[in-house]
C-alpha cells in the first residue's frame, strides 16, 4: 500500500495546555520549496485511527491517510501532538494548519473551522459490559445508570443534550473511557462504533462488552462523517486536499489502508 514511513523527531516534553510533542516527516522526493507546507495536528489517543506506538510513533488510519494525502497532494507534512480540549482553538490560533483526527463535521463546530469532504463515516453507540441488564438505552430507562463520555466530543455533547438526568463521568481520552467501563467505575459508555470496534473485537479487556441499542446518526451532533478541519479562510489547502482525498479514493489507496483497519468499508 502506499504509505510514507513517519521519524519522529521529540522536540521537548509535553508542554502544560500547548503543543506538546512535535513530529516531522522525513524529506520527500519533490524538493521542499515545490510543495505547500501543512502543520498537521492529532490527539495521538485514539486507536486505531491515532495513537504512539511502543517506539513512540504515530500509528492508525488517520495517520496513513494523511500520509497518502501529503504525497498526493504535494504537501510538506509535520505531524503535531494535541491534547483534544485545546485542538481547534489551537488550529484557529494558526499553531498548526489542519486536523486529521477523526473529527465529526458537527454543526457547532463547522461555525468554527472549514471541513473536507469527508474521509470516512462512523455512526455512534452505546456499550456496556455484557453482564449488565441493560437492554433499552432510552433516557427514561438509563436515568439511574452512570454514563461514560469522552471530553469535548460530538459524544459529550449529545449525552448532555438528550440524556440530561444521567450521572455523567466524563473521561480525558477514549482509553481511559474504555478502562472506565470495563472496571465498572460507569454502567454503559458512548462512544464512536469505529473507534471502540477494535477495543471489543481484539482485545481481552474488550471482550467484556457489547454493544447495546442502535446504531446513533444525528447530524446535528455527530454531523456527515469524518472530515479535516481547516481555517475558515485556508480556501487553498482546503481544495488541494479535496482533490487529493478524490484522487486516493479512485486510484485504490483509500481501500488499501482501510482494509489494513478494518474487515469492511468505512467510506
């Protein structure tokens, strides 16, 4: 498949509330000066789309895409490590150029940021441990139950708009959300169907639990999928990687690093 191997270059320890660890790709065939740089940001704890590696190297979907992106579109990539809370404040404070981070295209924040067409699609779900009784996931039924979200996700937002009454533990990443459910600190989590799906296929914690309820697609929380988030007025990269999403879409890359993810297509 088409990918571009990734050295990490660790620029300094986490900072407090900034940028912590800075990653750059290695120089590319095509001279620097003939491509248009990108600083491109992702929470880096999220797998299997982004996450550190045993050797402290970005890993996942999200990052082979914006690999096969960088390449195609001609861009000169440096990864940036942001923590979740602070990563569209930071791209509108113009610290980096883009995230590809598996960001939902909500309608809050496309007040907020530009988006691609989307890069792939995942609707959300509740999960809890498959000795719990739970069955019905309406609010009326869970208004006594404890609910896991992850911070400042399109998650968060929904629970706390359509479940108000639950008890809520809002985590800082979806590892320690996972880890949250499976040690019975909460009775039922929602999360993204994709993101979870390997947790629950692959793992020894995940195969404590399962999905419950339907599949949950609203537009207005979760919007049309995942998309890159640009500046409101960064017209140009916005429409390089559009055409360049296009071109990895039909030339058969897409479908080589989605199938290295996941046993089914998640356009």
């Amino acid at each position: 498949m088409l990918r571009i191997s990734i050295q990490t270059i660790l620029r300094g320890a986490l900072m407090a509330g900034g940028i912590g660890l800075f990653l750059a790709a290695p120089p590319l065939e095509v001279a620097a000066q003939d491509r248009m740089p990108m600083r491109i940001a992702v929470e880096g704890a999220f797998p299997p789309f982004n996450y550190l590696d045993a050797n402290n190297k970005l890993q996942g979907f999200d990052i082979d895409i914006a690999n096969a992106l960088c390449e195609v579109g001609k861009f000169e990539c440096q990864f940036i490590i942001e923590k979740w809370d602070d990563i569209i404040p930071d791209l509108v404070a113009d610290k980096y150029d883009a995230i590809i981070s598996s960001m939902s295209m909500s309608l809050e924040r496309r007040q907020k940021v530009a988006f691609t067409e989307k890069y792939y699609n995942s609707p959300s779900v509740f999960i809890a441990r498959k000795d719990s009784s739970i069955s019905d996931v309406s609010p009326a039924a869970l208004s006594d139950k404890i609910l896991g979200v992850t911070s400042s996700t399109a998650q968060e937002s929904y629970a706390n708009h359509l479940y108000p009454d639950m008890k809520k533990t809002v985590f800082r990443s979806s590892p320690e959300l996972y880890k949250g459910l499976a040690d019975g600190s909460v009775d039922i989590i929602l999360e993204d169907k994709l993101a979870i799906y390997d947790w629950i296929a692959n793992t020894k914690a995940g195969s404590c639990c399962e999905f419950k309820g339907p599949d949950l697609v609203d537009v207005t929380y979760f919007g049309e999928g995942a998309g890159i988030a640009l500046r409101l007025d960064d017209k140009e990269r916005l429409t390089r990687l559009n055409e360049a999403l296009k071109s990895i879409k039909a030339d058969g890359t897409y479908d080589m690093i989605n199938a290295k993810y996941f046993p089914f297509s998640i356009q």
